[in-house]
C-alpha cells in the first residue's frame, strides 16, 4: 500500500479528536507538538486559550503576512464510516477544520524551512462554529504584539471538484447574525389547552411569520435568508409546554439590511406577546461583519493562478461564512478550495 502524503495522514489523525470551540485542548497540544517538530530558529511561538499563533521571521522584512486557520469541531454524530471517524462521541470535523489545519501545517512547514522575505504569523483560532473566537483572539495582548499587516485564509468547498479553486475580488462573504428566541407561557395538561399558553404552537407560528420579513420587508434586489436550525420545546407528549427555544442564523449583503431584519424581528415578537400572551426574549449572540475581498491581493492571486497554476478557477458570486471578523484588516483575501463530496459541507456524513 503506498505511503499517505505526510499532511493527508494528518489530516486524519486530527479528524480522529475533534472538539467544539475552546475546548480544542487535544487539538492544541497535537498542532503544538508538530510545530515542535519544525526548525525552530525563525519561529516564535504563543498560545491564547486553546488556541496558537506561531510567527515566522523573515529574511529583509517590511511587513507582516497572516495566515488563518480555525481548529474546532462540531456537535454532530459522525456517520462516514471511515476508519478514521471521530473517536468523540457527538463531534465531528463536519465543516473541513481538520482540513483547514493540515493545510496550514503545511505552509508553516514550508515556510519554517524556507523564510519568505517578510514576516508571517499563522493563526491558528479556536471556536470559529461559536461561541467566536475571532474577535477575542484579535483583541489578546498576543495578536496585537503581532498584529499582521494583510490576512489570507481559505475553506474547503464540497461543491467544487478536485482540482478547482474558486474567489473572487470585492464582496464575499454575508454579514451574520446567531439568532436564538426563547418563548415563555403558561404550561398545562394536554387536554387542557384553554387553560394553558401553548409555546411549541407560538413558538412554530412565530419560524413561518418571520419569513414574511424576508419576502415583504426585504428589497427584492437585494438579498437576506433567516434560518432557524433548531427548535425544542416541552418536557414530555402529555404536557403543554410553558418554554420553548428557537435557534438560527440570519445572513445579509449589507448591515443596513441587517438593521431592517432585526428592526422587524423585534417588532414581531411584541405583537407574539399580546396574541399568545407569552415572553418573548432574545438571546444574545455572536455578530459576524461581511467578508470584502482586497482587489488589489484577490487579483494578484487570480493573475498568479491563470499564469502558473495547473488548477480550474472560478469566480465566485457569493459565499455565507463566520471569517469575517478578520477581514477588518486593511488587506485580505479569501478562497474557496477543491473538497469534492456527494454531501454538502456540515452534514455528519460530511
């Protein structure tokens, strides 16, 4: 049997322990212990909660270079069948961070060995699925001691075959918005209704409304989704229930778009209170800003690609995503992958 590429083979040792967002301690001390392995005269290294920026000294340097990765897992039963599969019940790589970090390792271990001229420092960040884990690493005493001068990332794309790589210049990427509601009314018998507040029957009304705003109160030129993942609701089938929970997403093009959602949403969830005379509560979450490709590097990147590269490029319309927050940085550019899969990207047979 031929012998695995070096990076495939760890790629699927860090698919074997995956971990949801700053508990990556497995997976930190994994990464930190190739690392270890690497030249190390022109590294320096740091770690921040779970996660590790590593920085590479360059020859002559007048900048800094990022490179971003992020490491965490998701909350989701594995169901590959591989002999590599999540060896942590209820986790799994299902998003490609097992992916993402071979990768990076590769480039460190590229650049640990030969030094480009300037400096780079690769991020290796935890917690991208949530809570966030951008926004805090970025405002550590350990990012800003390095703070780098242009970011470059990229994430695998099942939708692409192998050999593919898609970007694009400008807007990439939607603002986004976690969304979670909770629904709080009068619990009572089953076969009692009139003398109960039915949350999973307000809470259920409440998923189909809320698309109104999407279809009425959304420019139709522009663009804006709203999508509740997960509902729960009630504690057994006899028992109206006195709670339940809406958890979701909304993505749009622009903030003044998301303004406009929320506006609405808030609006609704006053008249829900009066017709089904419940709380209704938002609960705070993570705010992801829109991803606008540098043109000046996105174009350097696709010139560079149609000149030497022996791979398909695309250009791509748009994307949704939570890498955003690293986009503030005065120059970036992100890419979309090959990743070829029959499944999309996040379901457990991912």
């Amino acid at each position: 049997m031929p012998e695995l590429n070096p990076f495939i083979k760890l790629r699927r040792e860090l698919h074997l322990i995956p971990e949801v967002g700053y508990e990556e301690f497995k997976t930190q001390q994994f990464l930190l212990d190739y690392i270890g392995t690497l030249p190390q005269e022109n590294l320096e290294i740091k770690t921040w909660r779970t996660g590790i920026l590593v920085r590479v000294a360059g020859v002559a340097p007048t900048k800094t270079i990022g490179y971003r990765t992020d490491i965490d897992a998701l909350p989701i039963t594995e169901e590959t069948g591989l002999p590599f599969s999540s060896l942590h019940e209820g986790k799994m790589h299902a998003c490609g961070h097992d992916c993402h970090m071979s990768i990076a390792l590769g480039l460190l271990t590229q650049f640990a060995n030969d030094p480009l001229r300037d400096n780079l420092l690769f991020i290796f960040q935890p917690a991208e699925e949530g809570p966030g884990g951008a926004k805090p690493i970025m405002e550590s005493a350990e990012f800003k001691a390095w703070w780098p001068n242009t970011m470059f990332g990229l994430h695998i794309a099942p939708e692409y075959k192998a050999g593919q790589i898609a970007v694009k210049p400008g807007l990439l990427f939607a603002n986004t918005s976690e969304l979670f509601i909770s629904f709080k009314g009068k619990g009572g018998h089953a076969a009692y209704p009139h003398l109960a507040n039915d949350m999973v029957v307000a809470a259920s009304a409440f998923v189909g409304q809320m698309q109104t705003i999407i279809s009425r109160n959304i420019d139709p030129l522009d663009a804006a989704v709203i999508t509740i993942g997960q509902i729960r609701g009630g504690e057994v089938q006899n028992v109206i229930a006195e709670e339940a929970y809406l958890d979701g997403t909304i993505r749009t093009l622009s903030k003044e778009t998301m303004d406009i959602v929320w506006t609405r949403l808030k609006q609704l969830a006053k008249g829900w209170e009066e017709a089904y005379q419940c709380e209704v509560r938002f609960i705070a979450g993570s705010d992801y800003v829109e991803v606008d490709n540098d043109e000046v590097e996105t174009n350097k990147f696709i010139d560079y690609l149609q000149k030497n590269a022996s791979r398909k490029l695309y250009r791509l319309q748009r994307s949704n995503d939570r890498r955003r927050l690293w986009l503030l940085l005065r120059k970036n550019s992100w890419v979309h992958v090959l990743a070829w899969r029959r499944f999309g990207i996040q379901p457990s047979s991912f």
